[in-house]
C-alpha cells in the first residue's frame, strides 16, 4: 500500500517561499500568475493492508514528525 501526503501552509500563514516563487515567475513573463504557495509531497510505502489502519498510522506520523501542525496542514491519500 502506498501513501501520499501533501503538505501546505495553513491560509493566513505568510509564505515567502511562495512569493519568491511568484515573483521569479513574473520576472521569466508568466504575469498571469497572482498567488503561489509552496508545500511539500511525502509518499510513504506501507506494510499495512487495511486503508483505514493505514491512514491512521500515517496520520500519527503527521501528527509526530511529517508536518507542524501549528502552521501546516496534511492531506492522505492511500493508494491500494
């Protein structure tokens, strides 16, 4: 079984990686671009057979070590 996590910056949280994104992007001429942020992907293979035991264990390693919790939020998707 395989995991994927996303991980973003809560809204309202200042992201200067995403406007340094922005900005380059303006500079090279994509000018349609008015936001960007930034996140990270983290994709787990897993052991377990059940989805639900699966996204629960990934859960706890959000919650432990993956993303901070107090500015980031997660997104699991399980792949069978």
């Amino acid at each position: 079984m395989r995991a994927r996590v996303t991980i973003t910056l809560k809204p309202g949280v200042l992201d200067p990686q995403g406007k340094a994104i922005e900005g380059a992007l303006a500079g090279l001429g994509f000018g349609g671009v008015t936001a960007a942020r930034q996140g990270k992907v983290i994709d787990l293979d897993l052991a377990a057979r059940d989805e639900a035991a699966a996204r629960e264990e990934v859960a706890a390693m959000c919650e432990a070590l993956l993303a901070n919790t107090v500015v980031e939020r997660y997104d699991i998707a399980i792949e069978g």
